[in-house]
C-alpha cells in the first residue's frame, strides 16, 4: 500500500513542458536520482517519477532538487 504522502506526489495536474535543455546541475543529480527510486519503490517508472517531481517543482514554483529533497525526507525521515 502507498502511504498518503508518496501517493499524492503523483495526482498533480500541471502539464507544463520539461525546460528544453533537460540540463541538471551535477550536485543535484544524486538528490533527484534518489527521490526517483523511492518513488519506484511504488511502482512509478523513473520517466513517470521525475516527471512526478518536475510538475510539482513547476506548480510549487521551487527547484527541482528542493522537491526531491522533500519526498526524502518526507519518506524516510532523512535530512540532507
């Protein structure tokens, strides 16, 4: 079962186009990266869970990296 926190993360609507460079900064690669295998651990494909975390970076109005800091900490307990 998905607990309610991990769940909500994918009932965004926002359908706002990736940035056209696709370009990350390298420091926040790993955050990122990590957010998207806790949110695979919910059977959510890595396209489907950074495109989870970028419509709420996008509709939150924050980084990317912000957000996924917040699903790791949100799911483990973890502060970075």
């Amino acid at each position: 079962m998905i607990s309610g926190r991990v769940a909500d993360w994918g009932r965004d609507t926002c359908d706002r186009p990736a940035s056209p460079t696709g370009s990350t900064s390298v420091g926040s690669r790993p955050v990122i990266d990590r957010a998207k295998g806790i949110l695979n651990q919910y059977r959510i494909s890595d396209a489907d869970a950074f495109d989870v975390l970028r419509r709420r970076s996008h509709q939150e109005n924050r980084k990317l990296r912000g957000v996924a800091r917040q699903v790791i900490v949100e799911t483990i307990g973890e502060s970075l």
